[in-house]
C-alpha cells in the first residue's frame, strides 16, 4: 500500500490540493532538472522529458546534460508525452491539458485546456502527424484525427462485473501495427484497433493497478503494476505469467530496445532482460530513489527519471 500510495502522491497530487491556474506559463528555474519527471519521449535524437509544474526538458545529447524548454503555456503537472518524428510531439496532463509542439519541444501551444473542471489526462500516443489518443481520469479517452485542432470524447464499455466505465486509465502502448493499449486500474488492459474509438477488455488475471506497459520484440506483451508486479502474456493477450520478483515495489515504466528490456518503479526498483523478455534479473539504484520514467539508448544503456528529477548516468 505505502507504493501505491506513494505512486498516487506522483500522478494525482493536483486533484487534492491547490494546483497553479492552469494558463499560468511554466516558470523557468535553475533547479527544473530537479522537478518530479512523469514522462519522456524521444523526438528524433533528441530526449524530452515531462513532469510537475509544467516542466519541459530536453537533452540533445542522450541525456548528459538537459536544458528546459523556451516557452510552456501552463504551469500543471504534465504527465505523457508522445512525439511522431524530430518536431511533432504532444504532450497531456492536468486539467485536461493538451499540448503541441512543431519545433522538437522548445515551444509548446494549448490545443485543449479544461480550467472548470480538473480531470487530468495521463497518458498520450500518437500514430502519425493526424491521428491520436489521450486518456485519463474515470475512463476519459479522447481522440483526434486532425492532428489535435479537435478532441472527441469517447465513451467506453463498462469492465467486467462493473455497471460503468470508470476506471482510471494509467498509460498507453502501441505494437505499431495500429494495436494501442491501456492500462488501467483492477489488473484491466484495454486494447483498441481503431485508434481509440473502440475498446475491449483483456484479463490479465490480476486485480490491482497496471501502471506502463510495452510490446516487446516478438510481439508479445509486458505490463507492470503495483505491489512489484510484472506480467508477460503472448501477443494476443490471452495467456499471462507473472515474473517473479522479489521486490514489491510498484513498476511505473518499461522500455525496449531490440532484445533488451527494463522496467523500473518505485525504492529504485529496476529489473532488466538481454533475451528479449525470456528471463529477467533484478537490481536496485543505490539510493532507493523512486524511478518514474525510462528511455533506452542505442547501446541500451538507459536514461533514467524519478522524483526528484533526471537521474544522474554512471
């Protein structure tokens, strides 16, 4: 429970107490290297990272050194970021907040800003410069097909044994065969194969909340979770094993380079595999810091992110 909560304190620490207006541009601050970090994306070669306070970084050399962005409209949590080539990126988080940007992150636009009402937005993907998909709190999904100028709101089945759809939705994950996944609370992964107008349930036979996931190299599937859970299924979804770990740390990102694949979470949990997803060995970081977003290199050496900002590499 102390992960769990610990990891809620990260993603909806706005909706208990007083959060900046939203329209209120990030402050630019010597320390912004510092901020918690929720997300990160690569935009070409370059790494743009997201987080509290409507912080931006960016790294133009894989990760050595960050600088923060030119101009953020808002000065909200950001909590998902997703970029399509080196230029075109979006990123969602508070008050329903949508963000463009057309210059690699250096300077970002409000494509949607709800100030009557915080329900944040967790989690953004897009598939092309056209066509994306955002979700959040009590099972908000939004989509777009014109690039963002316009957001739909969709609405989703109830899961399974539930009257009403009202599932927080944590993250998104694609295959890049049009597949998008969510995860969400009581152990649910939605799929959709229509770019976020429809979804289905998968049950992955476990009842707490997944936090990340990804779509290793053969297609098959890894979601992680509170209380350090990890689970591996085929590509279809249909058939999950747990990976044994002997931490109970909640997993809060995963991220794959060809055969290499390492999730990380809360207490510095991180657990890596070099075959692909066939077997997995856990380590820990030295100081126990609470990981919340990971990019891999090219030589799958991994950029890291937590709470108390970007994670100096060794």
């Amino acid at each position: 429970m102390r992960n769990l909560i610990a990891l809620l304190v990260l993603m909806l620490s706005a909706l208990s107490q007083a959060s900046p207006l939203p329209t209120v541009p990030a402050a630019k601050t010597a320390n912004a290297s510092a901020a918690t970090l929720l997300s990160v994306a690569w935009a070409g070669e370059r790494t743009v990272a997201v987080g509290d306070h409507g912080v931006v970084l960016l790294s133009d050399d894989r990760g050595q050194h960050f600088r923060q962005a030119t101009s953020v409209p808002v000065s909200t949590p950001l909590t998902g970021v997703s970029f399509v080539d080196a230029r075109q990126g979006w990123a969602v988080g508070h008050w329903g907040a949508i963000l463009a940007t057309r210059d690699g992150g250096e300077n970002w636009q409000v494509q949607r800003l709800s100030s009557a009402e915080d329900r944040p937005l967790f989690a953004v993907h897009f598939f092309n410069p056209i066509q994306g998909v955002a979700v959040g709190l009590w099972s908000l999904v939004l989509t777009t097909d014109d690039g963002g100028k316009t957001w739909i709101e969709q609405k989703i089945d109830a899961p399974p044994g539930a009257s009403r759809a009202d599932l927080n939705l944590m993250g998104l994950f694609a295959d890049g065969a049009g597949h998008l996944y969510a995860t969400a609370e009581r152990g649910q992964l939605l799929r959709s194969d229509d770019q976020g107008k429809h979804w289905r349930y998968l049950d992955t036979g476990y009842s707490g909340t997944l936090w990340t996931g990804a779509v290793l190299g053969d297609g098959s599937l890894l979601v992680g979770g509170q209380r350090g859970t990890l689970l591996h299924s085929s590509a279809d979804g249909s058939n999950w094993q747990r990976v044994p770990l002997q931490s109970k740390s909640s997993v809060t990102a995963i991220d794959v380079s060809g055969r290499a694949v390492i999730a990380v979470g809360l207490d510095g949990l991180m657990v890596r595999s070099d075959d692909g997803g066939s077997s997995f060995h856990e380590q820990s970081s030295s100081d126990g810091v609470s990981l919340t977003a990971i990019l891999l290199n090219g030589d799958t050496s991994p950029i890291l992110f937590s709470r108390r900002g970007v994670v100096p590499q060794r």
